[in-house]
C-alpha cells in the first residue's frame, strides 16, 4: 500500500517495553499513525511512500514528551534568575499581570514551539493563562500541545476571570472540546495547594473527573511552600490532596521535590503520576526529587523543562542528563540510569499523561510523534549504546527531523511550518 511517510536507514530506538533497537531500519507513517517498524529493506518493500526521510547515519527515536511547562513563559526568559522560588513567584505574578494577552501569549508560544520543535521536543503540558490563544498557535504549527483552563485564585488575574467564574467557564471549554483528537485529552489546571483553598480543589477536580480530563498541579515543590501550606492547613501538600481524595491516575503532580515516605507511597497507591523538573529545581533551589525512591515504589516519573523564566530552556534533551547525573550525588551511580531518564522523556512522560497507549514508542498503532537525531558528530561517536549517546552525549542542536503526527516540523533543521525570523521578530517587538 502507498504511504503519506517512510522514515528509513537510521538506528530505531523504539523504546517498547523491551528496549528494541532496529538496526537500519524504518518507521512507515500513514494518516499520522504508525503503521509499522522494521528492517528498512522490509518496509521499503512493503511501502511506497509520497515522502521519505533518509535517516541514514542517524538514530530515530519517539518525539520527546515535556510534562511540565509554561510556554508563554518565553516572554520573561532571564528576567528572574538566582531568586529563591518565593521571590521568583512575586516578580513573575506582577509581570504577568502586566504583560499577558491572548496576542503576546500566541507570539510567545509560537516561539516556544519553535524553540521545542528544534530540540526534538513533540508534545507538551502547558499550564498557563489564555490557553486558548496558545492551543491555536500551537494547532497553527502543526504542533501537539496538552492544555485547558488553569485555576490560580490571585487578585487581578491577566485574563479578568474572578475565581467564582472560573468553574462554569471550564465547564463550558471543556463541553465544547467534544471528542479528542488522536494523542490528546482533556485537561484541567489546579495551580497548588497554596493558590486554592480544599474546597476550590474539590470542585475543580470533580469537573475535571466529570470530563475525565488530567489534572495537574504544582505540589510539594520546596520546603518553603510545605510549610506555608502545612501552617494554614495542618497537612502538607501531598497530606491534603490525599485527605481530600484527590490523588489518583488522573492527576499529574509538578515537581515533588519535598516529599516523605508516606507521601510516596500516597503517591503510588493511588497512581498519581509526577513531573520532574530537575533543571528547574537545581536553579531555584529547590532541592532534588527523590526520583530513585519514586521509581522505586513503582510511580510513573515524567521530565518536565517548567517554564523559560525557572529553566531558562525548553530543552528536554537537556532534562534527561540532568536526571541521569543528579541522583548520582549521593554516591550512587545506578540511581538513574540512561535508559530510565531516557524513558522518562519517552514513554514515561506519555503515561504520566495518561497517553502511553499512543504516545511514547514507536510502535504500530501509535501517533506518529518521532525524532531524527544526527550522529556524524565527533561529540556522538562512536555510538556503543544509543540509550547512553542520548543521554550523556547527544545536545538538542543534534535533532535533524521532527515529525509530529505524521507532519514533518522539521527537516534537515529547517522549520517547515513556521518562519523562525518572523517568530523571533514578534516575540522581540514585545520586549
């Protein structure tokens, strides 16, 4: 049967269950979905294909998930730097309300699509006011993007949206949303526990399971925020949400850097999945996750880059050797290994967001959400072991193709979908 694409020649890291790598090898893409993954010779055969990429030299692998990000955030990147998470929060929460509109928040997504796109980066949670203006910029694009409405009861919030209104206009995106596109679902944003009083909460998690729709919330992120939280509550963060009854497989935890043993094992319990930011929470201080325990008691582990302001970067590449060396500091070089924080940004990320049966790998029946990564590169070679190129060796720069759902984004490092100086030029006029 013909084809829309062939990707074929290079090294498949699939990333399955049992690690399979597919020596010169293809992925054939119909419709944006895999159809199939093999030896290229097979597949060439079998599939005659209106496109084609040469991979020829280089390794294919699943597109790299970010589980937790603010997008727009690219607006601010450097003005909040070596500040504790506290003092980042007050200086972000005044600009935001200064700066924030449906256009500057488009014009700043767009170039964190561009920015994420180069890097291998396919599909993200963006957690961020005006998600409707960034779900067009990024459908625009061609890029796949998980967002929805965000709570955060603050005064003067940029979109005017008093709190007592938020409900019914969720309710409202959410109804119109109908049936998800392919690798997608419903979402709904509870900022923390520190923004949103327990019966906020409550009333935003049961519309959300109303709609089955993830849920994602920053918790546990410092000690700083576990105490303001345990003062005014009397329980921390991770206590409260499970006190409540609203951990779950449904719910996606941002950070979870301060986290006790009975918290972890709330956490794996009831399957609540998390997002490890470890760039983040090294540059504000906020300590490193227990991540080795969290895999450990067998809870789902994605990487996150958190915004451009707290990163700097929408690197996930980047992400991934950052978990692969920082757990390594308390002595022991297995805690997280390269294959692990490797399918953290794979496969982990897509389950961590409830999408593990179509995001992730490369397998037949999947989006086809894939990377084509350069390896003539002295800093690549010679590639032992390609779990251990990407993770200690490999830099975003080394992405060469980018195809989300079957679109080429990116091709021999050319955009094809949005023009990179015009993106550059929109987000500088605001500045």
């Amino acid at each position: 049967m013909s084809i829309d694409l062939l990707i074929h020649g290079g090294d498949v890291l699939t990333v399955d269950d049992e690690g399979t790598v597919v020596r010169d090898g293809a992925v054939a893409v119909h419709e944006g979905e895999i159809l199939a993954v093999g030896p290229a010779d097979e597949l060439r055969a079998r599939f005659p294909a209106t496109e084609s990429i040469d991979a020829a030299g280089c390794l294919v692998l699943p597109g790299l998930v970010n589980t937790h990000t603010h997008l727009a955030m690219t607006l601010l990147r450097g003005r909040a730097d070596d500040v504790t998470l506290q003092g980042f929060l007050e200086r972000v929460l005044k600009w935001e309300a200064e700066l924030l509109t449906p256009q500057n928040v488009a014009a700043a997504v767009r170039l964190a699509v561009a920015e994420s796109v180069r890097a291998g980066v396919t599909s993200a949670l963006d957690m961020y006011w005006f998600h409707e203006a960034a779900e067009q910029a990024a459908r625009e694009a061609g890029w796949r993007l998980h967002t929805g409405p965000t709570f955060m009861d603050v005064p003067g919030p940029p979109d005017g949206i008093a709190y007592e209104d938020r409900l019914d206009w969720a309710r409202r995106d959410l109804e119109a949303r109908g049936t998800a596109r392919p690798g997608t679902r419903p979402v709904l944003f509870a900022h923390s526990t520190y923004t949103l009083s327990p019966d906020q909460l409550t009333e935003i998690f049961a519309l959300a399971r109303e709609f089955g729709a993830l849920l994602h919330i920053h918790a546990s992120e410092n000690a700083t925020e576990v105490a303001t939280v345990e003062v005014k509550y009397g329980k921390r963060p991770v206590e409260l949400l499970d006190s409540l009854g609203l951990l779950g497989p449904d719910v996606l935890l941002a950070h979870a850097v301060d986290l006790t043993g009975p918290e972890i094992a709330a956490l794996a319990r009831t399957g609540t999945s998390v997002a490890h930011c470890p760039v983040s929470n090294l540059k504000l201080g906020c300590g490193i996750a227990p991540v080795p325990r969290l895999l450990s008691a067998g809870v789902t582990v994605g990487l996150g880059t958190d915004g451009a302001v707290s990163s700097n970067t929408l690197d996930v590449l980047g992400a991934v050797r950052q978990a692969a060396l920082v757990h390594k500091a308390g002595g022991d070089p297995t805690a997280v290994g390269a294959e692990q924080a490797v399918r953290m940004a794979t496969i982990e990320g897509a389950r961590a967001l409830g999408l593990g049966e179509r995001l992730g790998s490369l397998e037949a029946g999947k989006r086809a959400d894939l990377v084509v990564l350069d390896l003539d590169a002295p800093h690549l070679r010679p590639v032992h072991d390609p779990w251990s190129t990407l993770a200690y060796a490999a830099h975003s720069a080394d992405v060469r193709d980018t195809v989300v759902d079957g679109r080429v984004l990116l091709r021999e490092r050319v955009l094809t979908t949005l023009d990179e100086r015009t993106v550059i030029a929109d987000l500088e006029a605001l500045v």
